[in-house]
C-alpha cells in the first residue's frame, strides 16, 4: 500500500493496481486526482469536495447523500456517476471499503450539524480510516489513522485523545492548512509527547510525500 498526502484532508491511497482519492477539496492541487480509479467524499465543506476536481476526472466519486445532492446541483455532469453510501455501508470503489458515521464535528451549539462520513479502506492487510470531519471512532482496528490536527472546531488535545481513541499504529497528520507552520509545529510537539508513550508513531508529510 502507498499513502500520498495531498493539500490538507486528501490522500490518493493506491493499492495492487488499484487508486482511490479522498477529499480533493481547495487546499487541494488538482493532479490529485489524475489517475483515480474512484474518489470519495467525506462531507460538503469546500477544503473537502470542489466540484472542479471531480470534473478533472471520469473515476467514479462516492459520497454520503447530503454531498451528492450538492452535486446534483453543482455539477450534473459527475452526478450520473455519483453513488450514495449511507453510514455502516460497505461498498467497493476499487479498494474495499466502509462509511463510518454521519454527523461533522460540532463546530459552534448554536451552528446546524453537517453530514459526514468517514472511510475506512482495507488495502491488503492494513486498514486506513479517513474520518473526514469528525472525531468519531471507526468501530474497528485500524493500521493507519488520518488524524486532523488543525480546525475551527477543535483543539490540539481532541486530537491527541481521538488518536489516542483509535490506538492506530501509525498516525498521519490531515487537515493542516488552517494554522502556520508554527503553530502545526506546537502541534507536531503535543502529539509527539502523548502518542509515542502509548507506542503509537505520528508523522506530518509535506505535500506529495509517501507514507
């Protein structure tokens, strides 16, 4: 299995012949895509879905229903080879995989709930969770987690904790263009101080890099 992190939440996860896209959003440098043999989703929010990636490719994009209809909208053109997973549902867009959840992460009480679901992906004999938004568990073991670790709707220690949650052994940083390198330093220091102690590892990739 190869890992490459992308801007912000995506990932291309590319297994025996096989590759699939996460969350191409803003952040996101179009040829991400290039390639995809499917692309999936998490939720509607722009630095994850940009209607113009989708449009760079023909692979087909799964997605909860709450961002397909904004497809329908946005894009017509990619809705007729859009599919809808519900949360629990296993399905398979080149790589087996799984949606966890439904509800992004509480951003402020009074600000309506979004939908979200993560993946879970099972390459092989490891499993990669993506959780999207959200901070809800996987349900399951899992090799590798793509931990968020920068956001207006959470703190350094919510991240240190849901890693800690999940107990994946090998943690990799998404979600990082909203602080400064500066601040994703104090927070690369925070979870190299709680995370190792457990035996889990954590790394922060630059863009293009391979896990």
């Amino acid at each position: 299995m190869r890992i490459t992190k992308f801007g912000h939440a995506c990932v291309r996860i590319e297994h025996d012949g096989r590759t699939v896209v996460l969350d191409p959003g803003v952040f996101t440098d179009p040829e991400a895509v290039d390639g995809a043999d499917a692309v999936l989703i998490t939720h509607e929010h722009p630095d994850h879905y940009l209607p113009d990636h989708l449009r760079r490719t023909d692979a087909p994009v799964f997605t909860i229903d709450a961002v397909a209809a904004r497809i329908r909208e946005d894009a017509p053109d990619v809705f007729e080879r859009t599919t809808v997973v519900a949360p629990g549902e296993s399905f398979y867009p080149g790589i087996p995989a799984r949606a966890v959840g439904e509800l992004h992460a509480v951003i402020h009480p009074e600000f309506p709930r979004f939908h979200n679901s993560g993946y879970v992906l099972t390459a092989g004999e490891e499993k990669v969770f993506h959780p999207g938004d959200a901070l809800t568990p996987p349900g399951e073991a899992v090799d590798v987690l793509l931990v968020p670790v920068s956001a207006p709707w959470m703190r350094a220690s919510e991240a240190i904790e849901f890693a800690r949650a999940v107990k994946a052994p090998r943690n990799l940083a998404i979600h990082d263009r909203v602080y400064s390198e500066a601040g994703l330093g104090i927070v690369d220091g925070h979870m190299n101080v709680f995370l190792p102690k457990e035996g889990l590892s954590y790394v922060r990739l630059a863009d293009g890099a391979d896990l």
